[in-house]
C-alpha cells in the first residue's frame, strides 16, 4: 500500500512561490486544452516526472524540479553570442540564477541555511554523475524534453544534418542514469516515428 506525506508548511510555502514566479513568464505554451505560461508549464511537467521517476522523492528534488527554470525568461539565449562555448555559458549562468533564486525562496519559507544551499548545488548541476539528487533532476529534465520539446526542437533546427542529430541524442543519453534509460525507452514508443528511428540509430552506434 502506498502511503502519502502530507507537505510541510515550508514545503507548500515554496511550491506556491515558485509556482507564481513561473506565472510571469509572459510566454505561453498549450498544454491540453488551455494556455499556460511556459515556464508553469514546464515545471508542471517536471514534477509529474519526478514522481513517475522517484514515487516519493525529497522535499528538496520537489522544489528543485519546480524550480528548474524559474523565471528563465529574464535571461534569454539572446543576451549570450552564437556558438557551443556561448550556449554553455549561458546554460550554466541560468543554473546558477535557478539555485539562487531557490535557494532564497527557500529561506524566506523556513528552511536551513544548509538544506537551501543543498537545493541550489543541485540545480547548477556541478555534481552530475557523483550526487544522487542531481542525477535525478538531469534523468527527470531529459524526460520531459523528450516528451514535450524533442519533436518541436527537432522541426526548429531542420539545418541540422543527420550526425548533428545523433550526437544531440547521444549526448542526452550518456547523461542520464540507468532509470532514466529505462524511461525513456518506454516513452520512446510514443515519439513519432521519425524521432524513434533517430533514437534507435543513435543508441545502435554509440559515439566513439
């Protein structure tokens, strides 16, 4: 039988702020029926991962999840040049605006100094592969750009040639976990078929 944890108050404190941060986000994306901001949208979507992934993850991978691209919006890809070395620094300084700006929530809504410190190495990401929480958070991220963005992304970038596309998809791969392979390798059935050759190509020769 599985039992359910009723949230803290600082727990539900920090959800809801997240939440009406990402409610700014003056972009919209469709999920169902209605119109959402994108950045509510997206953490909706990485919290329904994170329980398909980890059925009764920690308070700090919930607010994590939730605040995996709070308020991106204020730093576009826009303000950083062209180029691979840009595009990562531009990632990295989000990553380091995430942690920063969960981190504060999280003080303001009671927790430890350590627990939020805690929240925001998770979210920049510096310890992929050694932390077990920051495996969790890139194998849920990596889920949901499957399921939502791959195929958008994938119309986006139609210059792209075909070994562009392996390496892309090689490359998540290789970040994700054991779990998250096995995730994704279900969800893979649904992808259209185009993405589902790429996927299977790429996994049948892995990069070199």
């Amino acid at each position: 039988m599985t039992t359910t944890t009723t949230p803290s108050a600082s727990l539900t404190c920090a959800l809801a702020a997240i939440d009406r941060a990402n409610a700014a986000d003056p972009h919209q994306e469709r999920v169902g029926d209605e119109w959402l901001p994108k950045e509510l949208a997206y953490s909706e979507h990485m919290t329904r991962w994170l329980f398909a992934l980890e059925p009764q993850p920690s308070e700090r991978m919930q607010i994590a999840c939730r605040a995996q691209h709070i308020e991106r919006w204020t730093m576009p890809r826009t303000e950083f040049p062209e180029g691979r070395k840009a595009y990562y620094q531009w990632r990295q300084a989000c990553g380091r605006m995430h942690g920063q700006r969960a981190a504060q929530i999280m003080a303001e809504c009671g927790y430890p100094e350590q627990e939020c410190e805690r929240v925001e190495i998770i979210l920049t990401k510096r310890q992929l592969r050694q932390d077990d929480d920051t495996q969790l958070l890139e194998d849920v991220a990596c889920m949901v750009f499957l399921e939502r963005y791959f195929a958008d992304f994938y119309e986006e970038k139609a210059d792209y040639d075909r070994e562009k596309w392996l390496r892309i998809v090689r490359r998540t791969w290789g970040k994700m976990s054991p779990r998250g392979h096995e995730a994704a390798l279900t969800l893979a059935t649904s992808l259209p078929a185009h993405l589902l050759e790429l996927l299977q190509e790429a996994l049948a020769e892995p990069e070199g």
